[in-house]
C-alpha cells in the first residue's frame, strides 16, 4: 500500500502513560481508536490518497510491528497511540 503512515506524537512530558498491549484491547474499541487518531486534526493522511481503511490497517500493521504502542495517560484517563523508541 503507498501512502505515508500517519504522524506520530511523543509522550508529552506531563503525561504519565503506561503501555496497553493492544491484543488486550476489544477489537471494535481498537479500531475505533486508531479511526480516531487518523482522522486527529492536522493529520495529514487524505493527502497521500489512501482510504481511511488503509491507514487504519498500516497503524494495526505498526502495532502488530511493534512501531507504534497504545499508552494510557493516568492523568487524562485518554490513549493515545505512540511511537515506539
């Protein structure tokens, strides 16, 4: 598949995360997350013309690649999906 994968953001340094296995994630709730962090404001996917659908798989690639983690922020209660360093 062509396309750029999305961006990725850091742990912001006021965040205390700690890593979700996504195989621990329902599947529906998974998908509807990366759905979510795709279509994030300032992304910049629509522009390489992949379907939302493919960058939903190249994020699941990542994660199943270990590229990408899901991290929750104790603080917020929110995930979010990162780069794996």
């Amino acid at each position: 598949m062509a396309g750029t994968p999305p961006r990725l953001s850091p742990i912001a340094p006021h965040e205390e995360g700690i890593e979700v296995p996504y195989e621990r994630i329902h599947p529906d709730t998974l998908r509807n997350m990366i759905q979510e962090f795709v279509t994030r404001d300032g992304a910049d996917w629509d522009e390489s013309g992949c379907t939302l659908e493919e960058k939903v798989e190249q994020v699941l690639r990542q994660l199943k690649n270990k590229k990408v983690k899901v991290v929750l922020d104790l603080r917020s209660q929110t995930a979010n999906i990162v780069a794996c360093h």
